[in-house]
C-alpha cells in the first residue's frame, strides 16, 4: 500500500505516544533520572518533538551534534498529544487551507501549538518521499507538556548509537530490527484536516 503523503507515524499505547528530543547531556541526563525537564529547560521557547525516530536521527545525527548529545523519548499522554494537534497551526501557509496569507498569521501568532511536515528519512538518512510530524509546543503547550503530558522520559542515545554503528557497517536488515515499532497514528479528520496543507 502506498504511503500517503502526510502521515503521523509513532510508537504508541492506547493511552501514550512516544516522541524523541536531543539535548545537551546538561538537560537530558536529569530529565532521564528525574522524568521530567529539570529547572535549566528553558520553558519560554519552542520546543519541538518528533514522533518519528530516523527523523530525530537525521536532526541530531545519531546524537552527535554539539548540544544533541543525549536523546531522549518522551512518552506522553495521548490526551495531550490531541490538545497540542486540535489547537495547532501550520508552520507555513497553506494556500486553499488558509483564507489568506494575513489570516495564516494571526492563528500562528495565537496558536500555542505549530505543525510542520518535514521528509521521512530512512536508516541512511536519506529523505523518503513522504513526510513525517514535527510539533512544536510555546506558551501554554509547553507548560502542559512539562507539567501535564509526560509520562517517562528514558534515554535512547545507547540505541541511536548502536544502530548508527550497524548502519555504517552495512548491516541494514539488524539496524531495522531495532528501530522503534512505529505504526500510523489514528487521528481522525476532525483532528488533521486543518493540518493537511
């Protein structure tokens, strides 16, 4: 079957879905061992998480960059995660989607949630030719975040690092084998069709 264009694909329970954040080992270490974000995460920013992990692989490249040392998956609360997507926007315009540019403005400017549709990557972190979903969380969804929707946050840079070493090595069919069991989240029309440019 072929993949639609624009698609959330996550690892998910009925009541959580996970989502991957790279960090400095300053803010990602005790945000492991306390399961929460410690006092130095600066809640007066965008955040932005990714449901999908080769997408975060490809941000952070296999937790190497500078400041991306430590990756983390944050599981979440559904409930929460659906707040963020019913009172998101669009990162960009969307003709047909938005009345008008100036419209598309001022809900960004309100939203306390934005979405963005980013290439799917595969092991070699080469992009797909479908997209996968950025969220980012500001203002009262960061706070909700920290506060209210997470539920475990467990350190998965030994994973990244470990099926970046069997990618390098060739071995793409054990590198597969590890990754994350993510599956198409089921969100209903209501939910995305302001989100589907």
């Amino acid at each position: 079957m072929e993949e639609p264009q624009r698609r959330i694909r996550a690892l998910y329970t009925t009541s959580t879905i996970t989502a991957y954040q790279a960090y400095s080992p300053e803010i990602g270490v005790p945000a492991v061992r306390q399961g929460r974000f410690p006092a130095a995460w600066k809640r007066d920013r965008m955040t932005w998480i990714k449901p999908s992990f080769l997408w975060m692989m490809y941000r952070c490249g296999w937790g190497t960059k500078a400041g991306q040392e430590t990756v983390v998956a944050v599981e979440i609360t559904r409930d929460g995660f659906e707040w963020a997507l019913r009172n998101a926007c669009l990162s960009s315009y969307a003709r047909g989607l938005h009345s008008d540019r100036n419209a598309w403005q001022s809900q960004l400017k309100r939203a306390p949630a934005r979405v963005q549709w980013d290439p799917e990557r595969d092991l070699r972190l080469q992009p797909r030719p479908y997209r996968s979903l950025q969220l980012g969380l500001s203002g009262e969804a960061v706070r909700r975040y920290a506060d209210e929707w997470v539920v475990s946050v467990n350190d998965v840079t030994p994973l990244a690092h470990e099926i970046h070493a069997l990618v390098k090595s060739g071995d793409l069919d054990s590198a597969a084998r590890l990754l994350p069991e993510e599956r198409p989240y089921p969100a209903e029309d209501e939910l995305m069709a302001h989100l589907r440019s």
